[in-house]
C-alpha cells in the first residue's frame, strides 16, 4: 500500500473509531485534550477483552505467575531507586520557525526508514522491470544506489547509536543537520539545540501545603511489582523461578505524543517481571521473546506483520532488549518491550530502603538478588493493531460494499447480535427469549430496527462474530440462521443446539489453540 493509501486508510480508522463508539476525543465538548482518548461502549468492551484474555495466558495458565493490582501513586523514593528521577529523558528539540518539538532520537529513526525505503523501492522497480529472471539479493549485494544508500545508513547508524551510548546531545543534533531533516510543518532545518526533558508527571500530595510532598505518576507499572516482591514471596508459595503480573495505567508527558492512541500521555500496561535465578536469565529472555510472539499471533495478525527489533540503546536497567514491532498504517513500531533487567531495580530499592530483597534458593543453599525478565505490551497499542488489522472495506458480489472488522470473535465487543426478521409475528418476543438466555455467557446485541441487510452491516462494523436471525420458520420448527461476520455465510441451526455452538464459536481457547 503507497503512503498516502496508508495516512487515507488511518484517518478512515480514527473516523470509524469515532462513529460506532470505540473511541472518543477526551472532554470533546470543550474541543478535546490532545492526545488523550476515552473508550466509548464498544472500545470498552474490546479492551477489557483483550486485557482478560492477556490476564488469563499469563496468570491462569502459569501456576508459577500470580498478579497484584499496586496503587498508581507510590513513595517518591521508588523512582529515585529505579532511576526515573535521573535518568527517564527523552532528547528534545524544537524548530524555531514552526516552534513545534519534536524528540531528536524520533526524528533521527525517521530519516533512518526513509533510507530504508529508498533501497526497497529500488528492490521492488527492478523487480518489476526483470520479471521473473530477477535475483534479489544478486541486486542488494551489487546495485550502485543501493550500496550508496547502505553504507549511508551504516555511517549514519553507528553515529546514532554512538551519540545516544554516550549522551551525546551535540552529536545528534548534528546528525539531524547533517541528514538535512526539515520540520515536516515549517520545512525548514533551523534547529534548537537538543536538550535532556524528563517523562515523568509531578504532582502534590496532601491537603495543607506544608505536608505538601511531591510524588510523581508513576511511568510504568513495573516498580509496583519490585517493591512487592518481598509481600509476594512471603505469602504466595512461590518459588524461584516465577513472575508477577499486573495491568495498570501508566502516564509520560510524552513530548510527540501522536498517531491516535498509539502515543499518549496516560495509558495502560500489561507488564510481568519474571524472577530468575542469575546466570539463567538469558534462556528465560528467549523463552519469552518466543512466549510473546506466539501470543501476538494468537490474536490474529499475520506473520509479516509481526517483527523483533533489538535495541540499539539498551535502556538504564538492562542487559538485554528486544521490541516485538508491529505494522501500523503510519508504519512498522513497537507493540511490546522484552528486557532483561538483571537485578537493578531489586538492588537498588534494597539499597534505598534498608530492606532485603532476597531470595533464599533451597536447592543451592544460598541467598541472593533474583534477576529479572520483564514482558511488558501496551493495551492501547495491541487494540490499536487489532482495529488496524481487522478493519476491511469490502467490495461484495452485488457491487455493494461492507466495511468490517475482523476482530477475532472471543474478543469481539458484541459476541452474538439477536435479530428478529420483522417486528412483528411474534418474533421480537421469540428473539428475546434467546437473548435472556445467552446474555448469560456473552455480550449480546438485540436489534430490531431497519432491514435486516442494514442490521448486518451494522454488526460487522463493530466485530460482532456472528447475527443469530429469527424468522417465520423459527416459530415452526425452533431453529433460527446463524450468520457468520467474515464469509457472510448462514446455517440454520436448532435454538437447543444454540447455546453450545456459540460457546465453542467465542471461547477464547481458539486463541491459543
Ligand atoms: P516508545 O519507544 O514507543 O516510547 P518505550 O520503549 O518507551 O516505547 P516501554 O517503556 O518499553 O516503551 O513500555 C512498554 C510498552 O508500553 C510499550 O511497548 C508500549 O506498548 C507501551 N507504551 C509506552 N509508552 C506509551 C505511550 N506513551 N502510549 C501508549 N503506550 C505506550
């Protein structure tokens, strides 16, 4: 798909968010907040699905992880020990003329996939003009624009990774002239110097200015679980090697916060630190770089749509890193981070805190400080390439077009829509009754109103997996159509049989099937 398919295709996302219900501007009455979105009656559903559905792959079916629900506010000194206060910056500069800002590594990584594409697009030209006799690799090995473009990228890639190993503010902002970036709004390169900015969101806790102390929001999840480790071990069984898991918010003052909800200042986490023995730590990083892939796949999306990334800047805690990236229309980012983090947060909070934060392992007699290997994805990004990835304008047989979404069906918003053919006959009450009976296990839809083909677009437009119809016959025979969202297709089905089948349709085990 060309760029500009692509940005059409993402504005018709955000659009379709809006209009059946996923997603709202926040305070939209007073024109909004920037980059802060609420969940309307269908999102909401989508991601308490999605977050039930990571709670149940991670805690229920690990008996060695459990989760805790920490408070979003904690001591001040938990982020002087994780080292938040110091060192969570993102490298900022602004452009003069437009005095728009933007994060210098971004802009950097931007220029870096624009070289990227440059040497695909030559790839892809002469493979259109050689047919079949084209040698792909034959071409990137030997192509003159193609190795010019490499060894630009290589020079440029070093630079970058040199510069940010070594906080280097200079020197990348040198790269963004050198690589002759222009601010996308203004066009011009007259650049700021690039300056440290720290994330994190202050605020003042008590009620009387004197007891007034500053805390922060926290910016990840994650410290909840170090500095309940102890609590944890002491009252759950658990024995090394486990994890603990927990969803939460978590909030950056992100300095580009964009692309809908894919960045934003307040969002939610699903992280799991796994406590390890030091010295395994690397054979648990694959174990869950491998775990989580498959998860990703789980929910649907294809193999090319899925990618590792390895860092080339390994954050402050870690010894190991790797991003799982997805393929977003604005382009290919991260969905997930997987990073070993040695013993650094539990050392540093035993440090500052006076307190032991050991493990005792039986087998080797011996104490000491567990490492860790933490998953952690984003809730808002994985719904974001759930919407992306299902959503389909369909050309149909007749000419006419459907759009849909195709959600896969355990974490459709809507499982089941229950419609009556007319609304009369005695249908409605027929339809309802099965509606009492299966709003039991599913979130369902009851809906009478306009034709039947309007209510069936009307449910693929949210995700809903499948229209149970009741008609004429229903009354006779007790069997109703069960239509199917993605091949359009109906069976005639017995209400006794109903039940059963739906249950088998949505049960979230077909995803890890
Ligand atoms: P990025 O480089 O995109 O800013 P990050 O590497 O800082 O992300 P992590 O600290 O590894 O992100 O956080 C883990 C996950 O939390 C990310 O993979 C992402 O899914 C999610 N996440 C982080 N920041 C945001 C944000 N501002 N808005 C939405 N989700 C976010």
């Amino acid at each position: 798909m060309s760029k500009e398919n692509s940005t059409n295709q993402f504005q018709e996302i955000i659009s379709h968010c809006k209009e059946y219900g996923f997603i709202f501007p926040s305070s939209e009455i007073y024109e909004g907040l920037s980059a802060v979105y609420d969940y309307g009656q269908n999102g909401i559903e989508l991601k308490n699905n999605l977050q039930q559905y990571w709670w149940k792959s991670m805690v229920q079916l690990h008996e060695n992880i459990v989760g805790i629900d920490a408070a979003i506010f904690m001591h001040p000194k938990t982020w002087k020990a994780s080292g938040h206060v110091d060192a969570f910056m993102d490298p900022l500069i602004d452009n003069k003329d437009s005095k728009k800002r933007y994060r210098a590594d971004v802009l950097i990584e931007d220029a870096m996939a624009k070289i990227e594409e440059k040497i695909e697009k030559e790839a892809e030209k002469a493979a259109k003009k050689f047919g079949d006799s084209f040698n792909r690799e034959m071409f990137l090995q030997t192509n003159p624009n193609v190795l010019r473009n490499k060894e630009k990228l290589n020079v440029i890639e070093t630079r970058f990774k040199n510069a940010l190993e070594e906080n280097n503010l200079t020197e990348l902002r040198q790269i963004i002239i050198d690589l002759e970036i222009a601010c996308p709004i203004s066009g011009t390169k007259n650049w700021t110097e690039v300056r440290q900015f720290n994330l994190m969101f202050s605020t003042e806790i008590g009620s009387v200015a004197d007891e007034a102390g500053t805390i922060y929001l926290r910016p990840e999840t994650a410290q909840g679980i170090f500095v309940n480790f102890l609590n944890v071990l002491n009252t759950s069984r658990q024995r090394i090697p486990f994890g603990i898991a927990q969803i939460g918010k978590a909030f950056r003052n992100e300095i580009v916060a964009r692309q809908f909800i894919f960045r934003t200042r307040e969002f939610e986490q699903m992280e799991m630190q796994f406590f390890v023995r030091p010295g395994t730590e690397m054979e648990w990083f694959k174990h869950w770089k491998a775990a989580r892939m498959k998860w990703h796949r789980s929910l649907g999306f294809p193999e090319n749509k899925l990618k590792f990334y390895d860092h080339l800047k390994l954050a402050h805690y870690a010894n190991a890193a790797v991003d799982i990236q997805f393929e977003y229309p604005f382009g290919i980012k991260e969905i997930e981070g997987i990073h070993s983090r040695t013993d650094f947060d539990l050392k540093n909070h035993q440090e500052l805190s006076g307190k032991k934060l050991q493990y005792f392992d039986t087998e080797l007699n011996q104490s000491y400080t567990p490492y860790v290997v933490e998953t952690s994805v984003g809730l808002n990004r994985t719904f974001l390439a759930l919407i992306c990835n299902g959503y389909e304008n369909q050309k149909l047989e007749d000419g006419s077009e459907r759009t849909l979404l195709r959600l896969p069906a355990f974490l459709a918003p809507v499982k089941i829509a229950i419609l009556p053919l007319v609304k009369k006959d005695g249908l409605p009450e027929k339809a309802r009754e099965i509606f009492d009976v299966l709003k039991f296990d599913h979130k369902c839809f009851y809906d009478e109103k306009d034709s039947i083909g309007k209510r069936y677009r009307r449910q693929d437009a949210i995700g809903t997996p499948f229209c149970i119809t009741v008609d004429h016959q229903t009354l006779e025979d007790s069997t109703v159509t069960l239509r199917d969202r993605d091949t359009m297709q109906q069976e005639r089905i017995s209400i006794e049989r109903l039940q059963q089948i739906v249950n088998e349709k949505v049960d979230w085990r077909n995803g890890l099937k």
